[in-house]
C-alpha cells in the first residue's frame, strides 16, 4: 500500500519535524509513501536529507519513498548541493 502526503505550505524546521513523525508513521505500518510536490518552490538542504533519509530507509525495508510532480525548481534545489538522484533511494515520479 501507497501513502500519499503533501508538503506543507512551509518547509520549516518545525513542519520538517512534523513532517519526519508521518513518514515514521508510515514505515511503521509497512507503507510506502508518495509524497506530492506539486506547487513547491525550491527545497531547503534539511528536507532534502529528510527525504533521503526516509528514502534509505524505507528501502531498507522493502518500501519506497516517491516524490511526484516535482518543478524544475525543486528540482533545482536538490542539484544545487550536488544531490545525486542515481545514488539515492528516492524515487521520482
């Protein structure tokens, strides 16, 4: 089973955290997760590591973690730290 979650309107530290507990929630019960990134901007080098995070993770125990529609600018962000997307569990939709 899928989980899909949206990002918040802000990716502050506090939404990160927040946001970090649903993952955990998720891999708890076994689920992937897709997370929708339509309509975000660029992400902070914090979310990033969350979601890479996650994404180890979850492969680790035979689920994934998607991001979907991402923007050329989100996009961007993860380029911009030298983020290798062959290198890493996400997966992109």
């Amino acid at each position: 089973m899928v989980i899909t979650v949206s990002l918040p309107p802000l990716l502050g530290r506090s939404e990160a955290a927040a946001f970090r507990n649903q993952l955990l929630v998720a891999l708890e019960q076994r689920e992937s997760v897709c997370v929708e990134c339509a309509g975000a901007g660029a992400f902070p080098s914090l979310w990033i590591q969350l979601l890479h995070a996650a994404a180890a993770s979850a492969k680790a125990h035979d689920l994934s973690v998607t991001l979907k529609a991402m923007s050329e600018e989100c996009r961007q962000s993860f380029q911009a730290i030298g983020f290798d997307f062959a290198q890493s569990a996400l997966v992109l939709e």
